[in-house]
C-alpha cells in the first residue's frame, strides 16, 4: 500500500514538472496539472488494484538487487520508474478522455531487470485538425496555442510543438505555421461563438459569411405613383476598417498635374483610420502619404490604398495620365506683307491652355529678304517673299507658318502742296511735300535750285527771293533720286 501511494506521489509530481517545462504559465497546462492530481487521489483504490503483472514489474525493478553496487544506483532506478510512470499515466488519460472519435493512444513499455538499460517505446496519438489540447473540441485556447505557436516560429525561428500538434497547427494545410494559420483559427473561434455549427473542415469548405463583414441588405417600397429602393449597411464590429469608400475610383491627370480621391474608412467609429498608398507604376503616376496623385508620362496604372487597421481592406483607383504637351499653335494671321526695315509680329497661342511649356522657337527661311527674332518679330530686309516659323519647345512636331512678302518700299512719288510760288526780293516761302508711299521708311528730301541768282533754297525747302526773275527749285527723294518735284518760283521786286 505505500508502495503505491508512493507511486502516485510522483506521478503527480512528474505531471507537474511537465507542465513547467512549457515555458510559461498557460490556464490550459495549470488545468491538467489539477485534473491529474485530482484523478490520482479519486482514484488512488484503482491504482491500489492494478493487474499483478504491472505492479511485480515495478516491485521487481526497485528490488532487483540487495548488493552495495545496486543500492548505490537506486536513485536512477527511482528516476526510471518515474519514466515509466509517467507513460503510464499518458497511457491512462486519454483512454479516459476518449469519446466517439477515433483518437487513440498506444503505449509500450519493457522494462528489463538490470538497472542499467530501460527502453520506453510510445506512439504519438493523432490530433484533430485545430485540436492543439486535444480536448476534442475547438475553443479560443487552441486558437490560442496557434497563435503563440506561430509567434515563436516568427521571433525564435522554432517553436515548441512537433508531430501531431505541429500537424494540428497547420489549418491550411500549406505544411507550415503561418499568421494565415493563425487568422483562420481566430476567426473560426469567432465563428463557432456567433453559434456556428460546421465542422472546421467544412468551415474551409465551404466558406461561411465572415461576421466581421458588412452586411448590406436592399429594400425596395412600391407605391402607386414611385419606387424607392432604401441600402443599408450594418458593421457587427466598430473597431475594425471593414470597408472604404472613394469619392472617385476613376481619376485622369495630365502630365505634370495631379488629382486625389477623397477617402472614407467604415464604419466611422473605427478608431485607427490611417492610410497606405502605393502605386503599381510610378514611372506613370506617383502618389504621396496623402493620396496626391500627379502624372509622370502618358499611360495606365493603378493607385491602391490600404487600410493600416485592417491591411486585409484596400481599394483601388484607375488612372490614366494624358499628355498635355502642346498639340496645336494657332496665330492671329498667316500672312504679313512689310516694306524694308519695316517690321510685324504675329499673336501666338498655343493649345491646350493648360500645356506647362508654351516657349517658341522662330525661324526665317531666308534672312536675306527678312529676319525674325525669339519673340517673332520680323522685319524686311530686302523686297521678296520668304516663310517665318514657329516651332514648340515643348512639342517640336508642332509649328505655325507665316508667308513673309517684303516689298520695295522707297519713295515712288512726291506731292506738293503748290507747284508755283510767287516771293518778293528778299522774302521767302516753303512748298509742302509728301513723299508716296505713306509707309517709306526715309522719307528725307534733297532741295535744288536752277538759278541761285534769283532764289536760294535751304535743306528744309525754304526758298528766298534774291532777285527779281524766275527759277525753277526741285525737290528730290533721298532714298530714290530718279523721284522728283519742281516748284516754278517768280521773285519780284
């Protein structure tokens, strides 16, 4: 009788030693440790009657030898049958937890006489998938277990189970430990809460409504004069972005300029609404932390923005980015006619009004009859015809034309106001002159006189009577002497 008692004294012990050596105080490990203790004081009688084979092996193995040489080697004898108790009891336990699964649990044990060998063979018991207790039902322990599980395979690199509880652990059966693991398991714990009733099996299967989703339900009232169809949406959890909303999940921004969509995290009570934006092209659009988008050069790209609270909730925009280099320069006329060292510019603009670069470039298809400078002005140089054009900097497949004719502008005719002047013996008077065409750039006069006896003229074509007779004065164009006028002058006395 104190032989078992002893027995069960350190089969409680070794229970409890086992549940230390986790590594850390878990409710599910504390709540076998007192479920073996209270088993093994209820059921100290059935110890107590064992099968006679069992308890001679264990007698024979503690009181093999009487010699000095084996007393000495008690202590390892006792640690022995430790071992092989504690089998025992893992061989007891599930027998007892078994219920209609087909779960079983296969221990040998040989034991030889000697005190120096002891050979424990066991054979794992299989788990069911997310059972990591091995309580025959899912509950948040074991959601528990695999989520810790996979945070020392993060952080360590290695975790605590092996065999069946590592098998157990993988849900998706990828043959790893991951967070996809772990999130599947929490959110079937949270699924079997909400009084779920599939299997973990057929909750894979089948894919069950995930409460953590809004629910939208439609209701359309008919009357006899309208329909009015009424959308609501319901948000089971208020702490978690489930859904987010875009004023524009289309955008189109030209080179150069930007556009954003104004973001919506729902459900509004969600305390964390911070935002991720990236974009899957940035040679084409970029974006910033704020959802600026700007575009970079002609094409397609999406802009995507996650939710920092629930990465598992993102939405996308479509951009599209046009180029808005100058496609068209449009002038206010087409064709300039100038006279020599006369000059006119054309009125540019350039289309589309919003093209970032409107700079020109100008050039003279000969800079012998007329020249252009950098802002289009042109002046004739000598009379002919010629093309001036203007070019994009932005886009230098675009130009305008200006057809040029420069004409021979010198003076072709002179008039005056009187052809004959009548002037007393030292007096004077002036003709007036007019020199044709009205737009000759020089316009200056030579003045002559036939007879500087009679009357004198000056540069101006102020003509004085010296004496009294007649004269003839002419006035000549400086610019082309073959054009003339003369005035008849009479002096007298």
């Amino acid at each position: 009788m104190k032989k078992h008692k002893l027995l069960a004294a350190v089969i409680s012990f070794s229970m409890c030693i086992c549940s230390f050596s986790f590594g850390y105080s878990h409710p599910v490990a504390a709540e076998n440790t007192v479920v073996s203790c209270d088993f093994l004081s209820t059921n100290a009688k059935y110890i107590q009657d064992v099968p006679d084979k069992i308890s001679s092996a264990q007698t024979a193995k503690t009181t093999t030898s009487t010699a000095p040489k084996t007393t000495a080697k008690s202590p390892a004898t006792t640690a022995k049958i430790k071992t092989t108790t504690k089998s025992s009891a893992t061989t007891l336990k599930p027998k007892t937890t078994t219920t209609t699964t087909t779960t079983t649990t296969t221990t040998t044990t040989t034991t030889t006489t000697t005190t120096s060998s002891s050979v424990t063979t066991t054979t794992e018991a299989r788990y069911m998938l997310g059972d990591i207790d091995n309580d025959q039902k899912y509950t948040g322990t074991d959601a528990t277990l695999i989520l810790q599980e996979y945070t020392l395979l993060s952080s360590r690199g290695y975790g605590r189970f092996n065999g069946a509880k590592k098998i157990a652990c993988d849900i998706n059966g990828d043959g790893i430990i991951t967070g996809s693991d772990a999130t599947i398991s929490l959110n079937y714990y949270t699924y079997l809460s909400s009084d779920g009733l599939l299997m973990l099996e057929d909750y894979l299967k089948y894919e069950p409504i995930d409460i953590h989703k809004p629910i939208t339900t439609t209701t359309t009232t008919s009357s006899n004069t309208s329909t009015s169809t009424t959308t609501t949406t319901v948000y089971d959890d208020h702490d978690t972005v489930q859904d987010i909303e875009l004023s524009k999940y289309e955008i189109t921004v030209k080179v150069g300029s930007g556009d954003i969509s104004i973001v919506k995290m729902l459900p509004s009570s969600a305390p964390d609404k911070s935002e991720i934006w990236w974009t899957s092209d940035s040679s084409i659009a970029t974006v910033n932390y704020e959802g600026w988008i700007v575009g970079q050069a002609p094409g397609e790209c999406i802009v995507t923005v996650q939710s920092v609270n629930n990465p598992d909730v993102k939405a996308e925009i479509k951009v599209t980015v046009i180029d808005n280099k100058v496609s068209e320069i449009k002038l206010n006329k087409y064709e300039v006619t100038i006279g020599i060292n006369q000059g006119d510019m054309p009125l540019v603009t350039m289309f589309p009004a919003d093209a970032p670069d409107k700079s020109e470039i100008w050039r003279s298809s000969d800079t012998n009859i007329a020249t252009v400078n950098y802002e289009g002005w042109i002046v004739g140089i000598a009379p002919g015809e010629c093309t001036v054009t203007v070019q994009s900097v932005n886009n230098p497949n675009v130009t305008a034309e200006v057809k040029v004719t420069v004409t021979d502008n010198k003076v072709a005719e002179i008039k005056l106001d009187r052809y004959e002047i009548t002037i007393k013996k030292g007096f004077g008077d002036m003709p007036l002159v007019t020199m044709l065409p009205a737009d000759t750039p020089d316009k200056s006069e030579i003045w002559r006189c036939s007879n500087t006896n009679i009357a004198v003229v000056n540069y101006e074509g102020w003509i004085t009577g010296i004496a009294p007779g007649e004269c003839t004065v002419t006035v000549y164009s400086a610019a082309n002497p073959d054009i003339k006028a003369e005035v008849r002058v009479i002096v007298t006395e």
